[in-house]
C-alpha cells in the first residue's frame, strides 16, 4: 500500500513536470517568434538606412554640384 501511494505521488509530480515543461516550451517558441520579428524588422531597417544614406549622399552631391556651377558663374 505505502508503495503504491509513493507510485501514485512520482506519477502525480511526473504529470506536473511535463504540464509545466509543456508551458515552458509553448514560452519558448513564443519568445523564439518575437524575436525572430524583431529581427526581421531590424533587418529591413538596416536596409532602409542604407537606402536613405545613399539618397542623401547622392542629393549632397547633387547640392554641391549646383553651387560649383553657381560660383563659377
């Protein structure tokens, strides 16, 4: 009987490990998703500052040609 009881007590914390191991995981993977957002929309920034800095490299040089061509007239 007292062996039986402890049987029951092992399978009994058993089952809670694997609920709160199940939790755990469904966490995990939430968390994995978020970051994996964020990365994504830290990548497509990246692009978009390398887009804006080759735009407004691209009007300073422009900008500096019209002055050059306004001195020399």
């Amino acid at each position: 009987v007292d062996l039986q009881r402890k049987v029951e007590e092992r399978n009994r914390l058993l089952a809670e490990y694997k609920k709160e191991l199940c939790q755990k995981d469904r966490h995990l993977q939430q968390q994995q998703t978020k970051l994996d957002e964020m990365l994504r929309q830290l990548s497509e920034a990246s692009y978009q500052q390398v887009d804006l800095e080759r735009e407004l490299e691209h009007k300073e040089a422009l900008l500096a040609h019209c002055m050059k061509r306004e001195a020399e007239e």
